[in-house]
C-alpha cells in the first residue's frame, strides 16, 4: 500500500497561507471591490429581469445605474441631514449619559452592595459611550468616499456577470463539476442577497418604527443601521442595537433602553422564525461555529467593511475546498450540503 505524500498537501496550505498574506496587505483594495460585489448581487436581479424581457442590455443597465443613483441620493436625503446633527449633539449625549451613570450608580449603591454591579456601573463612561455612537457616522463618511469606485466596479461586475457563466462552460464543459458548481453557487449567493435584503428590510422597519414611537432621536438612522447590520451573522443585530439603546437610556433611563431591547427583539425573532423560513427555500447551510469563526477571520483579514460579505466569502471558499480531493473534507466539516467530487485534471 502506497503511502500518501504530505507534499502536495503542505504545498496547498503554504500556498494558501501565503494568499492569505496578499489579501491581508490588499485589503485597502479588495474591501471596496468586495462591497460592489455585494451590491451587485443585490442589483443583478432586476438586472437579469430586464434583459430575460427582451430590454436591451444597455437600456437594463441604464436602469440598474438609476436605480443605484437613486438609492443613493435617498439614503442621502433620508440620513444625511440627521447624521451632521447626531454628530454635532455628540456631546449632549455625554452629558446627558454621565447623568445617568450617576443614577444608576446611586440605584446600585441602594439595592446592593455587589462589587460587580460597581464595575458595571463604572463601565458607563459617558465620554466613551459618545464616542461608541460617532462610529456609525464616521464609517458612512468613509464609505461614501469610495462610493465612485464601488459604484464603477458594481457596473462593470453586473455586465461581466452572465458572460462570466458562460465563459466557465466553454471553458471546462457545461457538465464539468466545477462549472456546475460556480454556476449553483452564483445562484445561492444571488438568492440569498435577495431573500435577506427583504428579512432586514422588515426588521430595519420594525425597528425604526418602535424607536420612532417610544420617541428615541434619529430613528432612520437606525433602521438604516439596522438594515445594513442584518447583513453580518448573529453579530449584526447587536451591533446595530448598541445605539439606540444607549440613546433611549441616555433620554429616558434604563426603562426606555431595555423596552428598546425587548421589541427589537420581538420584531428580530419574528421575521427570522417565522418569515425567514418561508422566503429562504434554500439556505446556505453551514455549522454557526463555522460562520462566526470565519466573520472573525474575515474582518481581521480585510477588515470591518467585509462583515457585510462574510458568508458568502466563507461560501465561495468551501465550495473551492470541495473541488479538490486533499481539502474536501474539511469542507464536509462545516457545510451540510453534499460535497462535489473532486474535478478532474
């Protein structure tokens, strides 16, 4: 019996070591490129819709770029006046924290005389509680300043998308695994966009809604906050409730901040249990372990901007593994679908 060489296996791990290297010093290059791709996912759709109808590709497109035009300008109209006065009132929203630490540090030393409840109490600096909240505007202006490069990179991926498939089948034959598979893993990723962007929709909604009724300031900002966030698996939703919580604590107390909590929690739970599920026909189904590991990876690799593409990176890369008789089964590891053969040479 011939005993397998490590050869080729240290080889791909070296190799794929030193990939991880290039991408990580490429980061400032590859984030932006990975946020079109994530938009045009969201657009080929309507993209694809268009041309199946007989419109003209130039004509799809045109529509495609006013409709990205025009979601722009709206978020622009929706958040940006709100956005310069959330900044402006940064400090207000100190004071106003530092006034509730005091409270509740004052409720503490009445109730109990726990010394961990001391250093929860000592944790509500309202200095770094303003400053937690001016992340979410700084991250905005950052991105909208490569929004001209993401804007030209999500045209030229919707137009290369369909020629792409093609070129894949004349290549290695409509029938080759590997084909077969970008072919069905473009899909599910496309399909997946599609579903989640409606589940955030819903939830930012919900969210923006409740914030609006139980009178927390700037509840667009947060439904749009919320929207986006959904994007990032089970630590989305979290980070996105950081704000308005704060904020409803800062205005109200520790009342208005855990109400807050609990309907965002209700409309969250909801959507996932039970309009998720309806509209997601086919998930991609990988181990949660598997999810978190690689959104940490990820943002530590290229950083926070690819939260939003974690998934469907970790997708792209199992479904790579697959292909190859040394790595499929660690791809068996964390995905539950069944594992393509290896293709041939």
């Amino acid at each position: 019996m011939t005993t397998p060489s490590i050869v080729r296996p240290l080889f791909i791990a070296v190799a794929l070591a030193l990939l991880l290297v290039v991408m990580h010093f490429a980061a400032p290059a590859l984030v932006p490129l990975g946020l079109a791709a994530f938009v045009a996912a969201l657009l080929y759709p309507i993209y694809s819709g268009l041309k199946s109808k007989r419109v003209p590709a130039f004509l799809a497109l045109l529509v495609v770029i006013a409709l990205l035009i025009g979601a722009g300008l709206l978020l622009v109209v929706l958040i940006g006046g709100s956005l310069l006065q959330l900044t402006a009132s940064l400090t207000l929203y100190a004071d106003l924290l530092a006034q509730r630490q005091m409270e509740v540090e004052t409720l503490v030393d009445q109730l109990s005389q726990t010394p961990g409840l001391r250093h929860l109490t000592l944790a509500l600096d309202g200095a770094a509680l303003a400053r937690l909240l001016n992340v979410f505007p700084t991250t905005m202006i950052a991105v909208a300043g490569q929004s001209f490069f993401i804007f030209l990179a999500t045209i030229f991926l919707l137009t290369e998308g369909a020629q792409f498939s093609a070129r894949i089948e004349l290549a290695f034959g409509h029938d080759h695994p590997l084909a077969s598979e970008t072919i069905a893993l473009s899909t599910a990723i496309v399909s997946y966009f599609r579903t989640r962007t409606v589940l955030n929709l819903i939830i930012a909604i919900g969210i923006a809604i409740i914030l609006a009724l139980l009178g927390v300031d700037y509840p667009v900002i947060w439904g749009v906050l919320t929207f986006f966030m959904c994007y990032i698996p089970y630590l989305g939703i979290l980070i996105a409730l950081t704000p308005p919580v704060l904020l409803g604590f800062a205005e109200f107390g520790l009342g208005m901040g855990a109400l807050v909590i609990l309907f965002a929690l209700i409309i969250t739970g909801a959507t996932e249990k039970g309009v998720s599920p309806i509209l997601m026909r086919r998930s991609l189904r990988i181990s949660p372990t598997v999810v978190f590991l690689s959104l940490v990876l990820w943002i530590w690799l290229l950083g926070p901007g690819a939260a939003l593409i974690a998934t469907p990176l970790t997708v792209a890369v199992l479904a790579i593994l697959a292909n190859f008789e040394e790595t499929r089964r660690w791809a068996m590891l964390a995905v539950g679908i069944p594992v393509l053969p290896a293709a041939e040479p």
